[in-house]
C-alpha cells in the first residue's frame, strides 16, 4: 500500500482559515476522489485535482483535530488583521481624499 493510500484523510481548503475533511476512497497520479464524512452526499464520488489536499492524515480524528488547531492557530491572527485592515480602510481614504483634492484644484486652475 502507498503512503498516500495510508494517509485516506485529507483536508480540503473550504474558505480562509477553514478546511473540510474528506476521505479519499481512489487516487491516481494526479487526481483524487472520495466524500466529505461531514456533509450529506448525493450522487457519485467527488474528484479533485491532487494539488487541492492541504495536508493528509491516517485516521478521521486526527484530520479532525488538526483542522481544529489550525483554527485555533488561525484565530490567533484576528486582532492584527482586524488592526491592519483599520490602517488599511485609513490610507484607502487618504488617497481618495488625495485624488479628489488633485481634480478639485485642477477644475479651478
């Protein structure tokens, strides 16, 4: 058996800072199928393009746990990104203000 079929849970990027578990039932060099254990599934196997596993584990719980950390992980970086988008609406509204500014003048010169 592979490594890779050792390892039939994967996560799945959903969104940012959230991936899904997923059981990959066959693979081939370059794409892999499989269900979400998490959702209800209707229909056949969904398949995706190797490059879209973010990590592989053996078991459901250990995929389980490990997107749970990472969550928490993800967390972690709230505060700093709720501070740099603040700086971030501040400089959008500076070089609005800036170009408004530039137009303005040149109307009246």
């Amino acid at each position: 058996m592979s490594e890779r079929m050792e390892r039939p849970w994967a996560l799945m990027r959903h969104h940012a800072g959230w991936a899904d578990v997923f059981h990959i039932e066959t693979e081939s060099a370059d794409s892999i199928s499989g269900f979400y254990p998490d959702r209800e599934t209707v229909g056949p196997a969904v398949t995706y393009s190797t490059r879209a596993v973010l990590a592989r584990f053996p078991t459901l719980e250990a995929a389980r746990a490990a997107r749970e950390g990472a969550v928490a992980e993800w967390r972690k970086h709230d505060a700093g990104v709720r501070d740099a988008e603040v700086i971030l609406r501040q400089a959008e509204k500076a070089r609005e203000d800036a170009w408004l500014k530039c137009l303005r003048d040149a109307a009246e010169g």
